[in-house]
C-alpha cells in the first residue's frame, strides 16, 4: 500500500508509537488521518500540530470504537489503513487482581478485536483495506515481570495472524508490529530493562519499519532484528529458550517493567 491519498486512523495517538505515525502518514502524504486516545488534551493537541483529525475514544469501550470507525466512514468515505495502536503494561503475574487484568485485555487485545468488527465489512465490501496491530517483541517471546503484558501481546499477534489469513482472499491486508523497547512514556525511566538490552530506539525510527512493511505488504514487523533470531532460538528447543529467559529473570526480577 500507498499511503498517499490514504484515509488512516491511529488509536492511541496522542503520544508515543501513535503519534509518530500519525505523524508520519501526514508527511506521507494520507489525505485524511484520524487519531484516537482517552487522552483527550494530548489528543487535540497534536492533531492541531500535525494536522489531523481528532477523535476522543476509550478502546476498552465498544461503543466508542464503533463511533470512531463510523464517524471515519462517514466523513471520509472508507478507510484504508486502520493502526489499532493503543496498549498498556501492567507489572506482576497471576497475583494481578481482575481488574487489572480485565483491563490490560480490553485494551491490549478486545480494542483490536472491536475496531476490526467495525471497520472489516466495509474493507471486504471495497475488496481492499489494510490494519495494522501494535503488539510487541513479546507477543513472540515472552515479558519479564508481566504475565498480563506477555499474555495480552501473544494474544494480539494470534488475532493478527487468524485476520490474515482468514481474509488474505479478500483483499485485506494485514501487519503486526512487534519492537522490542521504543522510547515513549511506557519505557520511561526504564532504559536499563530487559526489554532494553538491545537497544531503545525512538518512535520515529520504528516508522521506518512500518512504512517498508506496508509498502511491501508483509505481516511481521521487528524493528529490532534481535527478534528474529531469538524466535528461531525458541522454536528450535523450547526447553533451553526457557532456561535462558529463567536466567533473564533472575537477573531482572519480578519487578522490571518493561
């Protein structure tokens, strides 16, 4: 895909991996770019910065996740590219009350789940569109110090991976995005974390992977090539994999977020 001429919605835009691309597709050259988040200051912030529309919207929340796919639709046309974004981590194992996990799986894999109810008919109707779901290098691998974040994430690139392929005929086309640790307000104060070991990289950078795969159309996306390698680590003998992330942990513990 193009981006040019592109009709882009972004959840979790006000800040961070969001922002910059938001920020991005404008620069692109997208004719109208939507961003969402709670955050509603931040929100119309930079969409009067960037140019942007901007759209106030909780993504645990279905009802506003249809309005925010409608609302698009509806002044715009149709969207093209849809970057469900949003996410949160949560320190902590099964000791995590409902709660807190209630919430980090509404926002980390239920928003996906949600927008893409919405916004597919319209996609397959047109016999084109393209998403993009943010999950993380721990959706592959694993999270020291969260279940909820390393359940959550491995949820999301399985949810990825059935829309790929269930709609691969169809014309929809589908990314996740899988980075290790990305400077945002997530990572902040944390830059000697595991997730950090090979490299903190900035927003924009990370833009530059997003770009390359929707220009060529491929599923993965690591900008961190690490992944790659620890992924055939893994899969090649689960149990060493294992013993080598118990090792991480021990050195880490419970604590290190992210």
């Amino acid at each position: 895909m193009d981006i040019k001429g592109k009709v882009a919605v972004v959840t979790g835009g006000a800040s961070g991996i969001g922002r910059a691309l938001a920020t991005r597709f404008v620069n692109e050259g997208a004719s109208q770019v939507v961003i969402a988040d709670l955050n509603e200051e931040g929100l119309n912030r930079v969409a009067k910065e960037i140019g942007a529309r901007a759209i106030r919207t909780d993504v645990a929340n279905e009802s506003d996740v249809i309005s925010l796919i409608k609302t698009t639709e509806k002044d715009y046309g149709q969207i093209d590219l849809l970057c469900n974004n949003a996410g949160i981590g949560l320190s902590g194992g099964p000791e995590v009350d409902n709660e807190g996990w209630e919430r980090i799986w509404q926002i980390n894999v239920m928003a996906h789940v949600y927008a893409a109810r919405a916004a597919i008919p319209g996609m397959l109707a047109r016999g084109e569109g393209y998403i993009v779901n943010t999950a993380s290098a721990a959706g592959l691998l694993s999270q020291v110090g969260s279940a909820p974040y390393a359940v959550t994430k491995h949820a999301a690139v399985g949810f990825a991976e059935w829309i790929a392929l269930t709609y691969a005929d169809r014309g929809l086309k589908v990314s996740v995005l899988c980075p290790q640790a990305v400077r945002t307000a997530m990572t902040a104060g944390n830059e000697g974390g595991v997730a950090s070991q090979d490299g903190m990289i900035e927003p924009e950078v990370l833009c530059d992977s997003v770009m390359e795969a929707i220009a060529a159309e491929t599923f993965l996306i690591i900008p961190h090539q690490e992944v790659l390698k620890y992924m055939r680590n893994k899969t090649s003998d689960y149990d060493r994999w294992i013993r080598g992330m118990s090792r991480l942990h021990a050195t880490y513990g419970d604590n290190n977020w992210p």
